[in-house]
C-alpha cells in the first residue's frame, strides 16, 4: 500500500479507568479529537505481561485478543528481475500442501485461521461457480485449510477484496471507475460500487458462506476509486448517472470539474452505504452467523467520509491496517459490540510496527499481521524476517 507521513504521539497518564470510561463514553457515538488512550504505565514498545483480570472482560477483545497471521497468498515478493511485489498468479499458491500451511500458522501462534477466498487477482481457492478457480489443487486449499479448522476447533476468518479483482476489471472495464487505474505495473482498476460488481461480489459471498460457514470475513479495500477514497473525485460515468440523481437531486453533469467536493463527499458516503448494506445482507443469506469487517483503509483519523458512516457505526469489528493513531480513533468511537484490531506486521512504510504490540493488547485490541513469500515457498520473505520474529514471540507470550 502507498507509503504515508502520519506520526505517532502517545500519552501516557491515563489510568485503565479512565481508559474504560472514555472507551464507554465513545460507545455514545462521541466523535472527534480527544487525548491519547493509551493505558497507564504502557510505554511505545509496551509492557509484556498481560493485563489484570479487573477490567479485562470490558475490553474490546474480552482480555483474549484475536491472533491472526497469514502467509498472504494475494501477492508474492520476488527478487528478479528486481525487488517486486506483483499480485500473484493464479499458479502462484496453487501447490501449497493445506496442512503444512494450516500446521504453520498454528505455531506460529495464532488462535485463528485466515485465507483468501477470493484473491485480489479475481480467483479463488475453493470451486466456485461464480469466476475463475486456481488451477490443480488449488481449488481445494480453502476447503481442507476449512476441514483442518473444524477438526482443531479454530476459528476461520475467510477474506474477499471488495474494490478491486483483476480479471473482471479488466474484462470489465465498463464497470471500473474512470480514472481510477493506478500508474505503475500493477495496473488495475478500482470497480465501482454502483456497477453490477457488487450483484456479482454479493452472489459470490452468499455461495460460499452456503459452502463454509466461517466465523468471521475480512472485507478489504472497501473504497471508492482509489486507496485515498475520501479525496478521490467522482467521475461522470453511466453506472453514476441514475445513484447521482437521486442522492443529489440533479442531473449528473459530464464534466467531473462541475461536481463540487461536498457534492462527491454526499454521493461517496451514499454508494458505499448502499454497497455496505448490500455486503452485510448477502453476509446474512449466506450465514446469519459470521461476522464482520472491512480496511478502508484509513489514513488520518476522522475523515469526513467515514464520521458516523454505517460501515464504522455497524461493523462487528473495527480494523486498522496500522498500529497508529488510527487504533486510537478506532477505541475511541467503537461501539459496545465491536472489537478493534491492529496490524502489527505487513505494511513496511512505517505504519505496521511490531514493537507496539504490548501497548495496544493492554488496550484491549486484536492482532492483525501478514506478509509475503516468494512461489512456491509461502513463508515470509527473508525481508521480514526481524518483524515476524517480534510478533511470533508476542504471539506467543499472550494468552
């Protein structure tokens, strides 16, 4: 993801009770700048022992935090001809032997299981009717990686990319938003919420949830035309012409200079709304049981897009791909019912870092780490190493 210069600045001297009583006047739907939330006594690498039993149970995560790692198979990190991080292809993960990687990432620490369904490329690793399938047996790693959850009694937390699939983007270009294909040589474009993607996105999740009723789905770039949705400007487009005239009550112009910023910050907040309750409805059909979240993601707290959006108001958890001040914002406008998790490995610009980790498990949040391998290894890249490191021993020092 594209690098960013937010900066940390983390207050010290709160007592856990005054923690608690902010995080439950934050329930009330209180939003806006406050002071940090860090815990008393927590220091930015934090301490390493686990939280007294007072108090723990009013924490997001209960006192026993969600610890989710994955090898991820949306990307690989190759060397030659030069360093690079292409989306994978579907041959890519194909061969990966479902229990070396399920057995992997239990000793590796994590309570749960993750893995893609859908893949950024636009396949999947299950048979499914609905689009491509990774070839081999490839079409089987999500349903054994399923099977050997159940066996262990292990939460599964399946994954779809909501604004961007490579091969109906680009068979579809009809469906893209316009200007929405990024320069460099993972050109892609971001589809539009209002196009029949989303019939296509939400006929995919009811049948695989109808397949694999898994716990939880990560719902990833859950965006408008690109990464930086709050700035993006909308585009006249045929898929924008009828939504744009009845969330603003004129004709869509054919000029994007003739819509005003307030005009694009309404009609954004609308399409992703209806797109949000589209997801959380298909979600239901398919297993009124799993929960859910979605990475925006965000890039400074209180952006004028998300503030009280449905998305943050009725997620079942709060993700950050951070371990900023965007972990903060997310404690401080969480709702009783939602949990909070940091990413505390993935991102290398600065903003995943694995060090902070005892800070924010006092403060109650869930884990969140991922990184690359290289085909057809699925282990971290050697890059990562010093961070995966970090979080393996956080992981396993936490209950």
């Amino acid at each position: 993801m594209t690098p960013n210069d937010l900066t940390r600045a983390f207050r010290l001297d709160l007592t856990r009770r005054e923690f608690l009583q902010r995080i439950s006047v934050a329930s009330l739907g209180v939003v806006g700048a406050a002071a940090s939330l860090a815990p008393a006594g927590v220091t930015e690498t934090g301490p390493q022992a686990a939280p007294g039993s007072g108090g723990a149970r009013d924490l997001p995560s209960g006192g026993k935090p969600i610890k989710l790692f994955c090898c991820d198979l949306n990307w690989v990190r190759l060397d030659k001809p030069f360093f690079d991080t292409p989306p994978a292809a579907p041959q890519d993960w194909a061969f990966i032997n479902p229990t070396d990687y399920f057995e992997w990432h239990k000793e590796f620490g994590g309570n749960v299981m993750f893995c893609q369904a859908y893949t950024v490329g636009g396949y999947a690793f299950y048979p499914t009717k609905l689009g491509p399938v990774a070839p081999g047996p490839g079409g089987d790693l999500f349903p054994e990686l399923f099977r050997l959850t159940r066996k262990a009694n292990m939460p599964f937390h399946a994954y779809f990319c909501v604004g961007a699939d490579l091969v109906m983007s680009n068979m579809r270009d009809s469906w893209v938003i316009p200007t929405s294909r990024p320069f460099g040589t993972h050109n892609f474009g971001f589809l539009a919420p209002e196009s029949p993607w989303t019939d296509l996105l939400c006929a995919r999740i009811k049948e695989f949830l109808r397949l694999y009723p898994v716990e939880w789905i990560l719902f990833d770039w859950f965006v408008y035309g690109n990464l930086y949705t709050n700035d993006f400007a909308v585009q006249p487009a045929w898929f924008v012409k009828d939504p744009f005239k009845e969330i603003i009550e004129r004709e869509m112009p054919d000029d994007a200079k003739k819509i005003t910023p307030e005009e694009s910050l309404r009609y954004k907040r609308e399409v992703l709304t209806r797109q949000f309750n589209r997801i959380r409805e298909a979600v239901y059909e398919g297993n009124s049981e799993t929960k859910i979240y979605f990475n925006v993601p965000y890039w400074k707290p209180n952006e004028a897009l998300w503030i009280d959006h449905p998305m943050l108001n009725e997620s079942d958890m709060l993700f950050a791909e951070s371990s900023n001040e965007i972990v903060r914002w997310l404690l401080r406008i969480r709702k009783p019912h939602q949990r909070v998790m940091t990413t505390v490995v993935g991102r290398q610009d600065g903003v995943s870092d694995p060090t902070t980790w005892g800070k924010w498990f006092e403060a109650g949040c869930d884990f969140f780490g991922y990184a690359w391998g290289t085909p057809p290894d699925f282990r971290p890249h050697p890059a990562y190493a010093a961070a995966v490191d970090t979080v393996r021993q956080a992981y396993h020092q936490m209950p």
